[in-house]
C-alpha cells in the first residue's frame, strides 16, 4: 500500500505544497510567539534555523497527505469490493 499512496498521480505534488504552507505557518507561530523581535529573523536566517522549519514543515506535509491518500485509496478498494 506504501508504494501504490507514494506513487498516485498528485500525491508529491500536494504533499510539497502542504509542506511548505506547513513550514511558513511554523515559522510564523515561531515569530509571533518571540513578540516578532527582528533578533528572531537575524538569529532564524543566520543560524540556519530557517531550514529546520522547512524540514520539519515537509514531514508534516508528506505524512499528512499520506494519510489522506490512504484513506481515499482504501475507500476506493472498499466500494470495488461491494
């Protein structure tokens, strides 16, 4: 079942997208919840900290859209069943 949600025509496509809204909202909670201080953004983009919050936004996104590609493919092999 793994190969057959990974390789499904839109699934890197959605999974990528869904990652990166992920990684913009993660950095923005982060920014918010430091009072959006500019030392945030200089320590962020100096530190390499900004690609932290793309890698974990992707994570967040592949297996978010796994799930909802299991569940479409699993009800699709439940309705050809019936």
């Amino acid at each position: 079942m793994f190969k057959r949600v990974i390789t499904f025509p839109g699934f890197w496509k959605s999974a990528l997208i869904l990652g990166v809204v992920y990684a913009i909202l993660l950095f923005l909670l982060q920014w918010l919840l430091s009072r959006f201080s500019f030392e945030f953004l200089q320590q962020a983009f100096g530190s390499g900290k900004a690609l932290v919050f793309l890698i974990a936004g992707l994570i967040a996104g592949i297996t978010s859209t796994y799930a909802k590609f299991w569940k479409y493919l699993k009800e699709q092999d439940l309705k050809d069943e019936v």
